[in-house]
C-alpha cells in the first residue's frame, strides 16, 4: 500500500510539473499574440498613411489625354 501511494505521489508532483510547464508556455504565447496584434494594427495604420499619401500624390498627377 506504501508503495502504491509513493508512485500515486510520483505521478501527482508529474501532473504538477506538466501543469505548471504548460502554464508558462501559455503565458508566453499570450505574449507573442499580444506582441503579435501590436504590430499587425501598427502596420495597418502604416498601410493606411501610406494609401493616403498615394491618393494625394495621384490627384496631383496630370490626366492622359
């Protein structure tokens, strides 16, 4: 019976580990997607300025005949 509860130990404080590993790795992948979604609205408003920018220089250009 000693035994048995000794390896039931064994497996909890594995189970525990696990746990605790998969609790940090979803953290730092909360991260990268947080870092990720950061970045993608920054260049968004790039692209958005950099379209603007275009519309305003094309209204510039002279038409075809």
């Amino acid at each position: 019976m000693n035994m048995e509860l000794e390896a039931l130990e064994i497996k909890i404080e594995q189970v525990l580990d696990l746990l605790h590993q998969a609790r940090a790795e979803n953290e730092v992948l909360k991260n990268r997607i947080a870092a990720a979604d950061t970045e993608r609205l920054d260049l968004r408003q790039k692209i958005t300025a950099a379209r603007q920018r275009l519309e305003v220089l094309m209204e510039k250009l002279p038409e075809e005949s």
